[in-house]
C-alpha cells in the first residue's frame, strides 16, 4: 500500500475528472486523486473525500478518513446521508472566489430586474425594436437580502457599489456596513414591507425551507422582483410562478431549484417575468477549488484549524 495520502472525488462526473487530477497534480504532487468509481480503490485506503452527492454510507464505509471537501457552497447532498460520520469534519467551499462571484450574479439578477432586461431579450429574440423606459434608478429601489452570512455580506457591499440601498435580515442581528439588520420572526414583515428587491442565500436548514412561499411574497411591495439563488428547497416553485402571473413580482431571476435540473417544459422556462440559470451563481473553477481544498489539507496535517467547517447542530 502506497504511503502517500489518497482522496476519491466525485464531482462533476468522469468526465470532470481529469480536470480534477490536473488540478491537484500541480497544486499537491504528494496527493493520490483517484474516481469515487476506481475499483481498485480499496476503502480503507481513502484518507480525503471531494464530493457533492455521495451514495447514502459510502463515506461511513471508510474507516480511514479524515477529512471531507464539499465540492460547493452548499453540503446538502452529502448531508442528507443519514449515515454520514459525524466525527470527520465537513469543509464547506465557502471560499472568497464564491462570495465573489455570487456578489457577481446578484448584482448582473438585481441590474437585470431593474433595467427590465427579460424584456430585452424577448423583443431581440423576436427581431422586435422595443423602445420603452425602465421606471428606476439604482438608488430607487432598496434590496433586501435574507442570509447576512459571508455571501450575504460581500454581496451587500457590491450592490451598494453600484448605488442600491441594501437591507438584511437573518437569524440574529448582523453588523454588515451601510446594512440595516432585521432579525428574527419578529421584523420579517417590517423587513419585507421594505424590500423592493428580495435576494434570498440563506443557509438550507429545517426552518428555510418554503420559507419563499406565497405568504411571504405577498407582503413584498406590489411589483417587487425576486432572485433566488441560495437554495431550493427554500422556494416553493408554484407560489413564485402565481406571484409573477398576478404581478405581485414585477420579475425573477431563479439559480436554484428543487428537483435540479428545472423540469423540461415548466412554465418559468419560458415565462415573461423570469429568466432561469442553471445554478451557475456562486461556482468557482474547479482550480480554485482544487486550491482551497489542497491548501486546506495541508494546514490540516500541520495540526492547524480546518476553514468553513460545517455546524450539523446549525445546519449551515
């Protein structure tokens, strides 16, 4: 048995794969990096796990192991593993390359439901001039953003770069700069009531999910727009497409589903108000990733604190 540590990676698919150990291999050259698939891959040999969505008890079937990577920002799919060991640490990829670019899409959704850009491209789509005047500036439309945590944070601070007033509400009181924080049951409506675009990234708990449902966009501003992109089970699909249909949302920009990927011929593929990515918010490259993790196992065997470990008692 070779002395070198070893990790299995399953994200992406195969086909990601090489990109994977090409990554690793210039990063950490002392890592084994092998497919979750491998069949000679023996399980008591696996030190590192790089995943997304492992089969339920793979990861309990390696007496081994020592540490295990989320290949996203979200660890949804390898905490609903009911045997998950939670003695090994979970590494979230909560690393400044996706607040970055979750900053990035929040301000291209909040843009685009401000200049009306749906519009744009249906009228380009069918070769149609459209001359027509988006209503508001930046500076007349108050973002409200649920989950003030890291990508919460960055994200307010880049929207009110380009001139939106930015408000948040979450858990517990936050302190983010130029933020007003709500916080609790108790403010969500007062914090709604001032939201005229609602950005949801909070953490996928218990008490998130359907948190986006009718009842709470119904007491939004008549017309206020919407971005989705934490998670979906946070959002219930029906109320958002009955909300854009009556016009209490005035528009939406949808990133997360549930199921993934948004079924085949669903009506918000081709709905007026809403413009559908394919949960592409917040990903940094795979060499990004392959960073953070490779840097992350080697302050680990320094006897140093692994980075953005996961809370099970949390949720996040």
């Amino acid at each position: 048995m070779s002395s070198q540590r070893l990790m299995v990676v399953k994200s992406g698919g195969e086909e990601a794969f090489a990109e994977w150990r090409a990554c690793f291999g210039s990063l950490s050259p002392g890592l084994r990096v092998r497919t979750w698939t491998d069949p000679e891959v023996r399980a008591e040999e696996i030190d590192y796990a790089l995943v997304w969505d492992p089969e339920p008890g793979r990861l309990a079937a390696m007496p081994r192991l020592r540490v295990v990577f989320g290949s996203g920002a979200g660890v949804d799919g390898i905490v609903a593993d009911p045997a998950y060991p939670l003695h090994i640490p979970l590494v979230r990829m909560s690393i400044p390359e996706a607040t970055e670019r979750m900053g990035e899409y929040c301000c291209w959704a909040a843009l685009s439901l401000l200049k009306d850009a749906r519009r744009m491209a249906i009228a380009q789509a069918a070769g149609r001039w459209e001359d027509f005047e988006p209503p508001y500036r930046a500076s007349q439309r108050t973002i409200g953003i649920m989950g003030l945590g890291n990508m919460g944070a960055r994200t307010a601070a880049m929207l009110q770069g380009i001139g939106f007033p930015v408000i948040g509400w979450s858990r517990g009181r936050k302190s983010v700069p130029g933020v007003e924080s709500f916080a609790g049951a108790a403010e969500l409506d007062a914090f709604l009531a001032r939201t005229d675009i609602l950005i949801c990234l909070l953490p996928a708990t218990p008490e998130t999910r359907h948190i986006i449902s009718a009842a709470t966009l119904a007491k939004l501003p008549r017309g206020a727009g919407y971005i989705g992109a934490g998670r979906g089970m946070q959002q219930k699909l029906d109320d958002i497409l009955a909300a854009l249909d009556d016009g209490q949302l005035g528009g939406a920009v949808l990133d997360v589903f549930e199921p993934e990927p948004l079924a085949p011929g669903h009506p918000l593929w081709s709905h007026p108000r809403c413009t559908v990515t394919a949960h592409v918010a917040s990903l940094p490259s795979r060499m990004e990733r392959a960073a953070a993790v490779a840097a992350a196992i080697a302050a680990h065997e320094r006897g140093e604190p692994l980075p953005n470990l996961f809370d099970h008692a949390k949720g996040y």
